[in-house]
C-alpha cells in the first residue's frame, strides 16, 4: 500500500513539473509580443507628434512644383502640379497654421479663370479648373510678393526669394533678365521667373512666381 501511494506521488509531482515547464515560455513569448507591439505603435505616435504637432515640416519654392523641407533632416518632398485643391491646401494650412487670408476666382486672366489661395506671408497658389473629374480645381502655379508682416521669407532651398537682390540670384541660378511691360523681368533657366526693383546688381526681387499665371502683360 504504502508502495502504491508513493508511486501516485511521484507520478503527480513529474506530471505537475511537465506543465511547470510548458508553461513558462507561452508566458514569456505573449510578453515579447506585447512589448514589440506597444513599441511600434509608441514609435508611430511619437513620429506623428513630431511631424504634426511640432511642425517640423517648411515650404520652399522651386520650379513648378512647391517642396516640403524637413527642418531637422533637410530632405526635401515635392508637391507637384496637378495635386487637387483641397489636399494641397490643407498640407500648406498645416504647416503655416493658418488659413488663407483670401480666396476667391479670377474670371479675368489670360490662362482663363484661376482660383487663387492666398496666405499673408506672401504665398498665392493658383489654380485651373480641370474638364474632367466634375470641374475639379488642380493645382497649376504659384506667385510670392512681400509678406503683409514681419516673418520668416519664403524662399527657394538656395536661399532666394523675395527681397534677394539681383547679386544673390546670379550667384544661385542662371538667369536672363528683359525690360518688358511688367519691368524688369528675370527667367530663371529651371523655370521660374520674377520681377526686379532695378538693373543693378543691389536691385531686389519684388516678386516671383512658377507655371501658370495672372500677370497682366
């Protein structure tokens, strides 16, 4: 008898140690799951902070197209011509954190109608409406002119922008400057183009401006 109860007791105790065992590394690997987990999903909030709430992200301008400029990383995206207006806008609003001052429709340029959205540190998007897609209105241009308040200029990734002298753009772009009815004209090679305060080499930009227009020749 006492034999009998013995074996039972070593059969439990063998039986008890096996599940022991299996257990343990079914604990251990739920564990690394839910930690890889929450690690990813805080590095994702982290970024999205970081790129939204710390705004992070600057415009510049460039030919025909807008870029998105990284402020910590200095990588570069393009927003190019054809982008719907709403999405563009909102990425622009975004980063500005603010809304356009104005908006409206120039029934009266050459190019036909243009929608323009303008921001008060001197940007204007334009425009066209499309004859397909229900009439949508797709981005086709931007113009720069002074800013309606002390801030930081826009400017291209090589500095220029309005208020840059002439001395400034020849040193970053090849340019070709004309006296035409707007006044002293600059066309920059790559595809954007300008207007000067003079000839000389002190002369500064009044405005510029990429892809279509509503500049009245």
């Amino acid at each position: 008898m006492r034999i009998l109860i013995h074996l039972l007791l070593t059969v439990l105790l063998f039986t008890n140690c096996r599940n022991n065992k299996s257990g343990s590394p079914d604990k251990i690997v739920s564990n690394q799951v839910t930690t890889s987990v929450k690690s990813k999903i805080e590095t994702k909030d982290t970024t999205m902070t970081a790129a939204v709430i710390g705004n992070k992200q600057k415009l510049a301008l460039t030919s025909n197209a807008l870029q998105l400029v990284d402020a910590i990383t200095g990588s570069t995206k393009e927003i190019i011509y054809g982008v719907p207006y709403k999405q563009i806008v909102t990425i622009v609003r975004n980063i500005l954190e603010r809304e356009p001052a104005k908006v409206g429709v120039n029934t009266e340029c050459g190019a036909g109608p243009l929608k323009m959205a303008s921001w008060s540190n001197g940007l204007t998007l334009v425009f066209k409406e499309t004859k397909r897609d229900n009439g949508e209105w797709l981005f086709a241009g931007w113009f720069a002119s002074k800013p309606q308040h002390k801030e930081t200029k826009l400017s291209t990734m090589a500095g220029v922008g309005v208020g840059s002298t002439l001395a400034e753009l020849k040193s970053a772009y090849e340019i070709s400057v004309s006296k035409t009815t707007l006044g002293q004209e600059f066309a920059v090679k790559s595809g954007f183009y300008g207007l000067l305060s003079g000839i000389g080499d002190d002369a500064t930009i009044d405005a510029m401006w990429s892809g279509v227009s509503c500049n009245f020749r």
